[in-house]
C-alpha cells in the first residue's frame, strides 16, 4: 500500500509520461525521469527533498517505478508498466480525474 506522499509522486510521473507522449515523445523515453537532484528540481519542488526520496524508493520497491539507486538517493528512475498500470485504473484513464487526483493529494500533503 502506498501512502498519500508516495501516491501523489506517481501520479505526478504520470501526468508528465502522458504530456511527453502528447508532445511526440516515444512511450520508452517519456518513462525515464533521471537522477534523484534532476527530477525534484523539474517535478518537484514543492515536496521536502528527502521526502521525495524516500518516496521514489517506496515506488521501485513496490514495482512501479524501475530505480537505480545511488549516494543516499538514486542515480536513475523510469515509470515501469506496473506503475502506468496502476495509474490507468486509479484514474480509469482519464486525464482529468488525474489532475482532480493530484490536486486533492497535495492538498493533503503541501
């Protein structure tokens, strides 16, 4: 089970897999998300560093997000098919039951 902080990160590579496709970007390449530094400032800036962290880690050990770990963070992170999976049916692929998600989540969190 994933907790509300780990949900919205998720939710949030979603979203931006989904731009990147919209924008002509290959479904392998719009999964990748870079290092731990490179991601948070991008997506994320928001969110307390190390609460992101902590959260990508939760999302590779659950299956939904392939993450190479590195010096305290991770080196390298990419969306699996579990984690687009999980995001197709919490938001019966509907681009704007995914931003009312995101929405309500940070309310909670932020």
């Amino acid at each position: 089970m994933l907790t509300n902080e780990t949900k919205l990160v998720l939710l949030q590579f979603y979203k931006v897999y989904l731009d990147r496709i919209e924008d002509g970007e290959s479904q392998y390449s719009a999964t990748y998300f870079g290092t731990d530094e490179e991601s948070f400032d991008n997506y994320f800036l928001g969110m307390d560093f190390d609460s992101y962290v902590s959260s990508v880690l939760q999302l590779g050990s659950h299956g939904y997000a392939t993450v190479a770990t590195g010096d305290g963070g991770f080196a390298e992170m990419a969306l699996s098919n579990e984690g687009i999976a999980y995001c197709e049916n919490e938001t019966s692929k509907n681009y704007s039951l995914l931003l009312k998600a995101i929405s309500d989540l940070k309310k909670l969190i932020i």
